[in-house]
C-alpha cells in the first residue's frame, strides 16, 4: 500500500482510541498518557482551558462541578459548565487534537490523512457536527468511516471468511451500544439495519455495579472512576478491594459483576434480535455475529446473544481497537503494536490458484513417478527404482495446497462444530492449521503407501521420502498454530495471506521436476538425444528458478541469486539425482516458512 502516513481515531461516548500506520505495513497505536485507550471526557479549567483524558478525570477528584464524562453524548449542543457556556464541539475537539498531537510525534510530523470512526446511525446533521469538531480540531477534512463497516473490513483482512453475499451482525458495546447488520456487495460492506442504545453498555453496568457496592450514596467521580477500573480488573481476578471516598473499602466478586451485567446486556441481545428482525432476515441468514468493543470482553456479553439468537458470537482479536484497525486500512498483528496489514487481503482468484496449482502439481508428479519407474531383472529377480524426488515433491506440494486452505479448512469446522474454541479468531486459524497439517501428512503417506502397494516393494523407504521432506514444513506449522492460539497474534494481510506460498515457485519448480524426470527417462531415440538433455537441463534450470522465488522476494535478488543457483541445478541433473534436488527445494519451502514466521509473527518493526 503506497501512500502517506494514516491515521484513524476512533472517539467513542467513554472512549477514544487511535490507530497509525505506515505505507510499507506497520501500525502502531497511538498511546495518550501511556495508554492506548483515553477516556473521551473533558474538564474546562476557569480560563475556559480544556483538560482531556487521564488528566481530566483526575481534575474530577477536586472540582467534579467543571467536569463532562462524554461529552459526544452532547453533540450540537452548548453546556454551561461551572456558568460557562462551553460548546460540545470544543471539549470533543480538545480531545482529537491532543491524539493527533502524539500522533504526529509517533510519525515524525503532521499526518494529513485522517479518518474518524462514527457510528452507523449518525445522520447527516451528526456527521457534520463531527467534521466541525475535527476542523476546530486541526485535522482538516477528514474521511468518516461508518463503525461497523470499518469492523467488517478488519474482520476480513484478518482471514475471516465472508463471501459476497454474506450476511453479518456487528454489536459494538462501549459506553453503549450499536447491533448493525451488514451485506457484503461486490464493491463493500453495505449496511442493512442499525439500532443504538446508549443505556445498554459499559457505563450502565458501571452504574449497577457502583449501586450494588455503595447502595445509593453517591460517590462523585472518583468513585466512579474506581468502580470502572474494578470492573476491569475482574476480567483476571475473581475478586477486588476498591476504595471509597469515605476511606473504607469494598470487595467488588465477578458474581457482583454478573448480576449488575446481565440485564444490560439482556437488552444488548434483545437489540440484537430487533435489528436482525429490521434487516427482514432470522438469525439464521447471517454468517457470523462479531463483538467488538470494550465491553464485549465481558463473558456475559456473547452469552445473552446466544440465548436471544441461538447464534454463538466471536468477539474480535483486538474488540477495542477494531473500528479503528479497519478505518485505517491496517490488519490486526501483535498485540501492542507491530506489523499490520496495509496490505490487502489475498484476492480470490489468487486464494483458488494458491491451493489449486499445487494441488494439481502434486497429483500430476505422484503419477510421473509411478509411471516412469526404472525396471530391469528378469522373474524372480525383477527390480524397480522409483523417481524418490518426485514421490517427495509430490509430498511437499501436497502439504502447501493444504496449509493454502488453512483459514478455509478452520471456517468449516467452526461452522459445523461451533464451540467455545472456535468463537475467536485466534481459535478458527488455529484448528484450520492443524487440520492442514494433518491432512497434508496424510495426503503424503497415502502417497507412499499406494506406490509401494502398486509397485510391491516395502513402505518404508516410501515413508521415510514421503515424510522426511515435509517434516520441517509440519513442525514450522505447528509453531504458528500455537502463535494463533496462545500469543493471539494476527499477521499483516491476515492468516490467509501468511499461508499462501508462491505460486509461481510451485509452477517453476512442479515443470522442473518433470522435465528432468523426462529426461532420464525417456526413450533416448538418436536423434532425439540433444532435446532430451536439454529438457533435463532446461528443468534443472526450473527448479533453482523456483527454489529462489521461494527464498527471495525483490526481484533484483532473485536475479542476482536465481542465476548461481539455475546454473549449479541444471549442471547436476542426471539419473538417480531427483533425490537431490527434491531436498533443495523442500528446504528451501521450510526457509520461506522460517522467514515468514519470523517477519510477520515473531519480529515486531520499530517505529520510524
């Protein structure tokens, strides 16, 4: 992706969180007080001065009279704070200025290209209220980008399956709540319904979860600022000490959490049902309902959509930072910052041609080998030398058309046997590899298998070819199954992406292998002898091209790489050396695997 630095913020009711990325793929998030989540509320000092984020909330503690929790909730109209008229545009302002601010530092310099994340059921009077907020706030014109519509591209760019066609829910739950559902056109995500609840979020349990503490004294700000810190910390611990103002303390259990959660996301389910219901669909129609927000980690959340729809949610990767993600065009990576998508996801036609030209590949060599086998004895002393490099390359296209229908093969088994497993991504690409691995392997040594049977020799040897050069492409799939599972981290471009190997190494070297098997065994007429070395050369030649295109991607290198290489594989090609230039290429697959680990999984770039 080419162009210049991006921004996208995310200003929620409670909360505003912000997404940079670079041209060449990397993202970061954009920390305010050393926090990639800043509280969306204001505080207006006497000289009309506006304190935001963290520090608002501690200007709270001492003067609650000058302090506005969510001032978007105020939008087009004018407050009077303290006897100040302060309108709501200025203190939503204030905020986006200080992100892009810090923004700015992160990336050397004032970012010009700014998106802002609304919601779905903003008008045109709303979203116009939000460019004037961003005007005042320095950031020029920037792009709106509708919510779920920026979830749904995240999604997709994290290797979620959603043909054109497909029907989704998006139920956002922050401060309160947005259910959107969506269709995927030809050109996009089109939004079908939309209903919001603003009492049916965070904030309300927050309320119920201060009563159910403190009864119904009131505790100011602080103690709403300790409530809420406590409701997050439940999230790890199965009980809390928060302080109260008084001095005192109380124990906040997640049992106290359950029962201040459940009738506010009872409504979340119910909006949910009324807004599958306004898109004239069931349940039933949709692909998949995706939670995102703050307060869609809270267990209770996917668990009352459940008993309202029969439909088991996933709450996305990273639910806080999702809208942004998607806002800025940038895929979800580690945790904390790292490499992100600024790719695109993998087209279609390249996904259908990166499972089906090795597919194709690996059966066509498996019938070489068996047809070209070298006999010589007469009965009973009859031997056969079959082509060992074919029978392994065979094996290794076989491993890399699977892996290529990862993501694919992990969808299939999170809709036919959904689970708390398959609810998250992370839980989907991890069974899909693992069902790739296996499948590969055993594709392999059915390979060995019917060619021992159908040439009578022992497995073994057949076993250990078909075997041997797939291993350390198995064990580096395996690593990223674990990746997905336990580090929950998603590669820029999604898992789709990371999973699909060159095709154009596996078209090079699949031609490579068969002409040198040609060469060594076809019928050496007299006047055919020239064009029959040649192709063993010419094959030879293919496969050190394909070995390299696996290894290298400027093609600056590879010429300078791939020439060296062609020339030592097209010199070594005889009889008996298929062997040979099998392993070269298998480990040069298990290199690219290495590397695409390693850079897209394991190392996370610096920021310029």
């Amino acid at each position: 992706m080419s162009g210049p630095v991006r921004l996208a913020i995310d200003y929620g009711a409670t909360s505003t969180v912000a997404v940079l990325a670079w041209p060449d793929g990397r993202w970061v998030p954009v920390a305010v007080d050393g926090n990639p989540v800043m509280p969306s509320a204001a505080w207006v000092a006497e000289n009309s001065g506006v304190w935001t984020g963290q520090q608002a909330w501690q200007a709270a503690a001492r003067q609650p009279h000058r302090f506005v929790a969510a001032p978007e909730r105020f939008a087009e109209q004018t407050l009077t704070v303290d006897g100040q008229q302060v309108e709501a545009t200025t203190l939503v302002a204030a905020t986006l200025r200080r992100v892009a601010e810090h923004a700015g530092q992160v990336a050397g310099g004032p970012v010009e290209d700014v998106r802002l994340v609304v919601p779905a059921g903003w008008g045109p009077r709303r979203r116009t209220w939000m460019r004037h907020a961003a005007h005042r706030a320095g950031l020029g014109q920037p792009h709106l980008v509708e919510a779920p519509v920026a979830v749904a591209d995240h999604l997709v760019a994290s290797g979620e399956q959603m043909p054109v066609g497909a029907y989704l829910a998006v139920v956002d739950i922050g401060g309160g709540a947005e259910v959107t559902v969506l269709r995927r056109g030809p050109s996009g995500f089109e939004v079908l319904a939309t209903l919001a609840d603003p009492d049916a979020g965070g904030d309300a349990i927050d309320r119920a979860l201060a009563t159910a503490l403190a009864g119904e004294a009131e505790g100011g700000w602080a103690w709403v600022a300790s409530v809420r810190a406590a409701k997050e910390a439940l999230a790890q611990h199965t009980a809390i000490t928060v302080p109260q103002t008084d001095g005192t303390a109380v124990v906040a259990t997640t049992m106290a959490l359950e029962q201040a959660a459940r009738p506010v996301l009872d409504r979340v389910g119910q909006l949910t049902c009324e807004a599958v219901a306004a898109a004239e669909l069931t349940p039933a129609d949709l692909t998949g309902v995706y939670l995102v927000g703050g307060t869609a980690r809270l267990p209770q959340a996917a668990t009352m959509i459940t008993e309202r729809t029969g439909l088991i949610p996933q709450v996305a990767l990273d639910p806080t930072l999702a809208a942004a993600h998607g806002a800025v065009g940038a895929s979800p990576a580690a945790a904390g910052g790292g490499d992100v998508g600024g790719q695109e996801p993998v087209p279609q036609v390249r996904r259908v041609l990166g499972i089906a030209v090795p597919g194709f590949a690996s059966l066509i060599l498996i019938t070489q080998m068996l047809l070209t086998v070298t006999r010589g004895g007469v009965y009973p002393l009859e031997w056969a030398e079959p082509a060992w490099g074919l029978l392994a390359m065979a094996a290794v296209f076989a491993v890399i058309a699977c892996l290529s229908a990862g993501t694919i093969l992990g969808s299939l088994a999170a809709a036919h046997n959904p689970g708390p497993t398959t609810q998250s991504l992370a839980g989907t690409v991890s069974i899909g590899i693992l069902s790739a691995v296996s499948l590969g392997a055993a594709t392999a040594s059915l390979y060995a298998v019917v060619a021992a049977q159908y040439l009578k020799m022992p497995v073994g040897p057949f076993l250990r070819w078909a075997l041997y050069p797939v291993a350390p492409i198995v064990a580096l799939a395996l690593i990223a199954a674990v990746v997905a599972a336990r580090q929950r981290r998603t590669p820029p471009g999604g898992w789709s992406a990371l999973l699909a190997f060159p095709t154009s190494s596996v078209l090079t070297a699949a031609i490579g292998i068969g002409l040198v098997q040609y060469s060594n065994t076809a019928a050496r007429w007299p006047d055919m002898l020239v064009w029959i070395d040649l192709a063993g050369r010419v094959g030879g030649l293919l496969l050190g091209v394909g070995t390299v295109l696996a290894l290298v991607r400027p093609w600056a290198l590879r010429l300078v790489l791939g020439a060296p290489l062609a020339v030592i594989t097209a010199a070594i090609t005889a009889p008996r050396i298929t062997g040979t230039l099998a392993g070269i290429y298998a480990t040069a697959v298990a290199g690219w695997w290495v590397y695409r680990l390693w850079t897209r999984l394991v190392r996370a770039p610096a920021t310029p």
